[in-house]
C-alpha cells in the first residue's frame, strides 16, 4: 500500500450534515405531508411520509440511529457523523407543538449520542416560532445535554433570522459559542412559485435558492455587526454565497449610498471570512471544492455526506479523491469540525 493510501487508512472522517428523525416529528410530518398545502415542503414529505410511503428507504435510514446507520459508517470509514433533525424539522409546527418536539428530539439525540460513545455528535433543534423558549432550550442543549451545535432549516413561516424577533436565538447561540447550521427547506411563499416546476423545488435547486438568500439577509441586514462572533454554517458548498462576493461587496456599498441598505462595518466578503464555515454535503466537485478553499481558506471548509440522502461511498471518494494537501485534507475531513462543533 503506498504512503498516500495510508494516510488515508488513518485519516478520521467526521461527516458534518447527516439527518435522522425520531417516530414523533416522523408521525407529524406524515400529518403534514396528508394534508392540502402549497408549501414547497409537502412534496419531498409526501414522498418520503405519505402512505404507502415511496421512498421509504429513506425513511427507514432517518428513524435507525443504530445498526443501519453504524453499519454504513463502518464500511465507508466514516468515524462520527454530526447528527442532526430533518429537514423541515420543527418548524412547520405549532410553537407549543414544535417546542416540546425540539425537546425529545434533543433528548433522543443526546441519548443516541451516549449509546455509541466517540461515533456520533450533534446539531439540536430549536423552535424558532417561540424565540424566548427556543433560547431556553438551546442553553439546555448544550449546557446541560453537550450537542455540539444547532441546526435551523432556513425560514420560520416565510420569516428570516434577520428579523429581530430572533435576535434571542442569535445572541444565545453567540453567547454559548455554538455555531448554527442553517439547512435548506423549500422556499418560502415569497421564493416559491418559478421553483414550482421540474421538480426545481428541492435539492436540485429550490434548497440553495431559499438558503443562499437567508445567508444573504443575514450579512445585508447588519445582524452580524450586532452579533460578531456568531457562526454559521451552509451546507451544499457554501450554497453558492460565496461564489458572489465580489459582487456582494460592490453592490451591497451602492446599496448603502442608495439607502437601500445598512452602512456595515464590515464587507460581505469579511462577514464570509469571519461568521461563516461551508460544508461538502451534496455537491462532490473537486473544482467547487478548489474554489471554496482558496475563497474562504481551507480552515472553513467541512466535509460531509448528507446521509441519507446521498449515498455515502462517493461522499467518502470524493474527498480521499479530491486534489488538495495532506494538510487541507485534514482540516476538511476533521479539524475544523471538531474546532468549530467542539467535538473531542
Ligand atoms: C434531500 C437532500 C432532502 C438533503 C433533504 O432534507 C436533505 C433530497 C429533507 O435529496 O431530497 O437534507
Ligand atoms: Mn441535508
């Protein structure tokens, strides 16, 4: 075996956007997914939740947190995934509903945690529709339960994280030093109707659409000059966001001369730099990869699988593949994660 195949033998492999659900928010989605709507949510649960479920191999993946899932892992290599609830999670919920859902499912996840010591970690949810509760409970997780994160799927009822009802959710999770992951949904109301068709409403494209434009909001707002030191995370290679920046930058300072926007202390280029990291999930290109190293450093780049959503065997090619130093490949594969997600 040469050097380089060794290296990678030992190369720990943390993969950083990996889903599961417990039955109860499984139950509530399948109530949603049975239900008139036009939320660009209901297709993808219908698929997954409706009876007779169609793709219930996802279904069954996203409920095991035991031998299916550790049983991929082992045979891909992969040593910890960052577990966190899937997409829409929460927050299509009632607030008193979506409150006491985060709880278990964060309980479940600790508990999950602590039946595989060393092979998991993870990202709790939080109900944005109650902001004073939700920044109770992610004091909760972390303190009293030690996740290492949380994740939000992008917008609350067609509402941002920008807006200041949430600012409790934003200054709790700068105040614990725990980095939120902003995970895609369908879009909402507003974004909604061109990604109607082809099927354009979820990963192929809708995803990035509604998760690049909160990313967006949350830079342009100047939310990030009242919170410094908060970070994020996107998944799907940034989202794209940072494939704009020197776009950002100019336009986001005519902006401003227009009084169309804040006067930031920073560019949008620098907030990148400093509140975000980006992660691999979902889009296995070495040149996007390449691109995403040399824009933001190979310090804020993660990788990851988005198990079970993507198979896991060409998430784990891809990077023993990729074209990069020894050195970048052990930021992307473990370090940053385990800097940013605190995991040991
Ligand atoms: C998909 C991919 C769905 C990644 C996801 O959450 C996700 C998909 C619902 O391919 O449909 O996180
Ligand atoms: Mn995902």
């Amino acid at each position: 075996m040469s050097d380089h195949a060794d290296q990678h033998e030992t190369l720990r492999r943390i993969a950083t956007e990996e889903a599961f659900v417990i039955p109860e928010v499984a139950a509530a989605h399948k109530v949603i997914a049975e239900a008139p709507g036009t939320s660009l949510d209901i297709p993808l649960l219908r698929a997954i939740y409706a009876s007779p479920p169609g793709r219930s191999v996802f279904l069954d993946r996203l409920l095991d947190l035991d031998e299916l899932r550790i049983a991929d892992m082992d045979a891909n290599g992969v040593d910890v995934e960052l577990l966190s609830l899937t997409a829409p999670g929460v927050q299509m919920f009632d607030a008193d509903t979506a409150t006491g859902l985060a709880t278990l499912a964060n309980d479940r996840l600790a508990e999950a945690i602590a039946r595989h010591p060393g092979r998991y970690a993870g990202l709790a949810s939080f109900a944005p529709q109650s902001p004073r509760r939700a920044a109770e409970e992610m004091r909760r997780a972390i303190e009293d339960l030690g996740l290492h994160g949380f994740v939000v799927n992008s917008h609350t009822n067609d509402e941002y994280l920008d807006h200041p009802k949430y600012w409790p959710v934003l200054e709790a999770a700068e105040a614990l030093g725990a980095c939120i992951y902003i995970h895609p949904r369908g879009a909402s109301a507003g974004l909604a109707d061109p990604l109607r068709d082809y099927g354009l409403w979820a990963a192929m494209w809708g995803y990035g659409i509604e998760t690049s434009t909160h990313a967006v909001r949350l830079i342009a707002s100047g939310v990030l000059d009242r919170f410094p030191r908060l970070q994020l995370c996107l998944g799907h290679m940034g989202e794209a966001v940072h494939f704009w920046a020197w776009r950002l930058d100019f336009m986001q300072r005519r902006n401003a001369d227009l009084g169309w926007g804040p006067r930031l202390e920073l560019r949008p280029s620098e907030y990148l730099q400093r509140n975000f990291v980006i992660t691999t999930s979902g889009l296995e290109s070495h040149l996007a990869l390449d691109f995403s190293i040399k824009a933001l450093g190979a310090e804020r780049v993660l990788w990851a699988i988005d198990y079970p959503y993507q198979p896991t065997a060409p998430a784990v090619a891809f990077l023993d593949s990729a074209p990069i130093s020894d050195e970048e490949r052990a930021l992307v594969s473990h370090r940053n994660a385990e800097r940013v997600f605190h995991i040991a």
